[in-house]
C-alpha cells in the first residue's frame, strides 16, 4: 500500500472526525430533523462515500505497516 495513508497521527484523527460525526453530529441532525421522522440522507451521501474511501485505505495501510513492522 501507498506510504501516504500509512501515518499514524493521521490515521487517527481520521477516526476522530468518525467519533466525532458519528456520535455528536448525527444524533442532533436526527433531533433537528425528527417532526417528520425522515432523515434526509441524500444530504451527506457523498461526504459519508468519501470518508469510507479514506477510512478503507488508511484501515488497510494501517493493517500493512503493522504486519510488515
């Protein structure tokens, strides 16, 4: 794999940004947006598609620099 994905402090704060969306930004969209108990998700598709492709990578670089360390 690409050394470029493979650091550690970026790695985390990759998972950080998912804590922190996941977990604080989510759950309040979901209260804004509860009168009607639909989410919109189509709102952030594209921004969730990107983030899984970064996280994939660095999961996968992450898991290469481990097992050839």
């Amino acid at each position: 794999m690409g050394g470029m994905y493979c650091y550690q402090a970026w790695c985390r704060g990759v998972f950080s940004l998912l804590f922190l969306f996941f977990f604080l930004l989510l759950p309040f969209l979901l209260i804004v947006d509860s009168p009607p108990f639909v989410f919109d998700f189509s709102i952030i598709s594209p921004f969730l598609s990107h983030l899984f492709l970064i996280v994939s990578r660095c999961m996968f670089c992450c898991v290469d620099a481990v097992r050839t360390a």
